[in-house]
C-alpha cells in the first residue's frame, strides 16, 4: 500500500475515531489511562491510541522522568512521539504463520485538552486473529491501564480487555468467526 494510500486511510480514520472515542476525547482523559480502539478490516486493522500529556511523557520516558506533552511543547516533542508510536502495540498473527503483523501508517496529532492521539495502521492479520500487546506496561511503574476494544469491520464486538502489567496482551479471534485466537 502506498503511503499516500495509507495516510489518507489515516485521515479518513480520524473522522471515524473521533466519533468512537468522543466521550473519550470530550473529557479530561485519566492521566495514567490509555484507550486503544481498534478496528479490524478485511485488509487491515486500525488503531486509534488516546492518551493523557502525562502518559505521553511516560510514551517518551519510562522513567516517568519525562516532560508532559502540551500545547506548547508538542510540536517539539512530536518526532518522538511518533517514533515511540511504533512500538506502542505490537499485534502478532494467531495463524500458522505466526508472526508480528508490519506496521502500515502512524500519525499523532493532540486533542482538544492535550491529551495524545495516536492513530496506527497495520497490515491484515490474514484472516486469523491476533494477539494485541502494549509490551509498554511491564516496563513502566505499575498503576498504569490500557484500556482496549476490538470491533470488526461492522462494528460487531470481538473483544475488550482492561491491560495492566503482567497482563499486557489480549488475544483477538478471527473477524469472521473462526476461531484464529481464544477469546478473552
């Protein structure tokens, strides 16, 4: 897929993911809370990633150490954040191919109350489900939460899970039924 292709996937995405994380978006987000909608397409899967400043500050330092990402230190810190955007989720095929699935396309833009918005195209998990992970958790402080749901591509329910460290993965079954992962 082109990148032009794949960048205004992103963009149409947004539209969508604005609507799906509304109440999200509209609300001071948790500070220590991070939101992955996912949605699953038969030719790829899409993330969209809500984060608090202060979480994006853990994104771009695990120690905890690092700077809150606000309105005026964005654009700064914006190279970064993308950068460590590609290591945010890893989502590995259940098939028996098994393998980490490439990611297509990543844009990160701030929200309305500088909270960080992450929006991650991957390649299809081939028809077989998948394995989300956000390997982030077991190397942070514990007290941080990923919270994750899983549509398909008609909006029907495949999975949802609360992720804390030592429990930073959830496992995904096929989108048309078939059983590529257990459910969770």
């Amino acid at each position: 897929m082109s990148p032009r292709r794949v960048f205004n996937r992103l963009i149409g995405w947004l539209g969508l993911a604005l609507a799906l994380v509304g109440g999200t978006v509209a609300l001071a987000h948790d500070v220590r809370e991070m939101t992955v909608d996912a949605r699953v397409h038969p030719d790829r899967i899409e993330l969209v990633v809500v984060v608090s400043a202060h979480f994006a500050g853990v994104i771009l330092d695990e120690s905890g150490a690092g700077p809150a990402v606000t309105a005026e230190t964005f654009a700064v810190l914006r190279p970064g954040l993308e950068a460590r955007g590609r290591e945010l989720c890893v989502l590995r095929s259940a098939g028996a191919g098994a393998g980490v699935l490439p990611l297509t396309g990543i844009d990160v833009v701030q929200g309305t109350q500088d909270e960080v918005i992450f929006f991650l195209g991957y390649a299809a998990a081939g028809g077989e489900g998948f394995t989300l992970t956000v390997p982030l958790l077991d190397r942070i402080d514990a007290g941080y939460l990923v919270s994750v749901r899983v549509v398909d591509a008609k909006r029907r329910a495949l999975g949802a899970k609360a992720l804390a460290r030592g429990e930073a993965s959830l496992a995904v079954p096929a989108a048309d039924g078939r059983s590529g992962a257990a459910k969770e």
